[in-house]
C-alpha cells in the first residue's frame, strides 16, 4: 500500500512538473498577406522542423494581436503599428525580423467613376482601425487637399469591405493584396498607393521578449528559413507560385503584381533596420507612435518596443 502510494506521488509530482514547464514549441501567427508567404513556403519545403516550429494562420491581424495577448502565440507577423499598439498595452516585445515594406501593396481603391482624388468628396471611404490604415487615408486626404470632415469614413476590415463594396455600400477603401486584386475584379481602380510613402509602411515579426530565450534555436531556424524561401519567391518559378496560391488565391499575373509592391528586405538591408544602437527601425517606430497618438490609436507618443539583430544569419564569408 505505502509503495503504491509513492507510486501515485511521483506520477503526480512528473505531470506536475510537466505542467508548469514552459512550452517548448515556437508557435507563430499570421493573417495573409504576401509578406508572410516565405514562412509558409518554408514550411512546404520543410526548411525547419514541425517539432519545434508551428505557423498558426488567422482570419486577421486583429485575431493574430489577441492571441498574443492571450500567450497562444510566441511570436506573429504584424505591421509595425500593430506592434507598437501591443507595447502600449504593457506586452514586452522584440522585433526579430523585418519581412517587408510595402512600395505600392497598400492602396486606396475606388469605384470606376471617382478618377481623380478630388472625387473623393463627400464619399464613403472604408479603412480599418490601425495606424496604417490611418496613414494611407491621411496621405490620400492631403494629396486630395482635404480633410476627415470632407468624407464618410467606414470602419471595415479589408475582408469585410468586399461584400460592403459588392453592394454598392462603398465609394472607396483602404485595403491590401489579396483583397486588391479581388476588388478590382470588381471594377475598382487603385487611386492612390503606398509607393507614395516610401519607407513608411513595414512588416514585421514580433516575439515575446520573455520567449526569446528560450526558443533562440527554433527562432534562428525559422528566419533562416525565410531568407532561404525569400530567394525562391525572388525567383517566381511556377512551383513555388502554385504554392504561394493555396493560400493567396490569385491569378498568375496578379501574384506576380502583388510582390511588385512589395519589398522583402536583404539580410544586410534588415541588419541596417534592427541594428542598435538605435537601428532605422526605432526612428520609423518613433515617427509612427507619433502619428498614433494624433490620431487617437494610442494614449501616449512613445515607441515602446526592442528590436535585435542577433537572430540573423551569419553572412557566408
């Protein structure tokens, strides 16, 4: 009876342990986009190990956002406003990774009949709530010489402005690939894009200051990974585009339209953002929490966030 129950104890006190132990899977979430493709075709390829690194894949940003608020997630791929509205809330997080920086990706679309800016007049515009979101409607609104007051904003996710522009409930929206080219399917044109503000609109992946550590193998292999699928896309042969597709859905020409926007930085070009002290990065982050802070997305200008460029690969000599 009493070697039973030492029996029964040890059990106990080993799932205990197990219990209280730290989770040993990476676990990375993303919504989609074309920036974030790499990881995933890594992950076809497999380029990393499924033991240590799982891609968890959302409906939106807004979901990949709560989940690490909820400690689902070690790390996600977010804009960089996304990013910084975490830190405000108190989540220590470390940019790992820059994945791209949209050059025309992110763009105003309107109807076939609003052809110049000035045509936004008094139309209903829909934008989701970030500070990219934000920055495309303020920049298109300056170029038009006009303000918030001249239009009818609509809040909408860039999934949910489809169905709201299919019935006739939208004039024009801020949106992103894949939705673009679905819009424009549509009849709608873009108007005014991203590559009008070089440099300002980034990607990036984020992890959990407190996880970094612990997981800095897994997390080496997954951003060499990238850097490895980056090249193959670079290289748009017809399997790796396949692909890219499964979960993009796209037709050939407008796949290939979409990484024309887009600029997936070098190592070296990453290394020049991440680098401290203080690399590119914080001064775009300090420029962007300003920019959030005037417009109501965040109770304080400060730009709470690390950035390290140690989990980087190591160029070949």
């Amino acid at each position: 009876m009493l070697l039973r129950l030492l029996l029964i104890f040890n059990v106990v006190s080993l799932l205990s342990g197990c219990l209280s132990e730290p989770p040993t899977l990476l676990r990375i979430g993303t919504n989609i986009w074309p920036g974030y493709e790499p990881f995933y075709l890594a992950r076809e390829y497999q380029w990393f190990q499924s033991e240590q690194i799982r891609l968890v894949e959302f409906g939106s940003a807004v979901d990949v956002m709560d989940a690490l608020r909820q400690g689902r997630l070690e790390g996600g791929g977010l804009t960089l406003d996304e990013a910084l509205m975490l830190t405000a809330e108190g989540i220590d997080l470390t940019v790992v990774l820059v994945c791209d920086q949209s050059e025309g990706a992110d763009v105003v679309m309107a109807k076939p009949e609003i052809q110049q800016l000035k045509d936004l007049q008094g139309k209903r515009i829909a934008a989701e709530t970030s500070a990219v979101g934000a920055l495309m409607l303020e920049s298109t609104l300056q170029a038009a010489g006009m303000t918030m007051d001249d239009i009818q904003l609509v809040s909408l996710e860039p999934r949910e402005q489809l169905q709201a522009f299919e019935h006739n409930q939208l004039d024009a929206a801020v949106t992103f690939e894949p939705y673009k080219s679905r819009l424009a399917r549509m009849g709608a044109h873009v108007l005014f894009s991203s590559k009008e503000l070089p440099g300002q609109i980034l990607d990036v992946l984020v992890v959990r200051t407190d996880a970094l550590e612990r997981h800095q193998q897994a997390l080496r292999y997954l951003i060499g990974a990238y850097f490895q699928a980056r090249e193959e896309i670079l290289q748009a042969n017809n399997n790796v585009l396949d692909i890219l597709n499964r979960r993009l859905h796209l037709t050939r020409p407008e796949l290939l339209n979409a990484y024309d926007g887009l600029i997936l930085p070098t190592l070296e070009e990453n290394r020049s953002w991440l680098d401290t002290p203080p690399g590119r990065l914080h001064g775009r982050a300090v420029a962007l929490a300003d920019l959030m802070y005037r417009q109501g997305l965040a109770s304080s200008p400060d730009a709470n966030i690390r950035t390290t460029a140690e989990l980087l690969p190591v160029p070949r000599s």
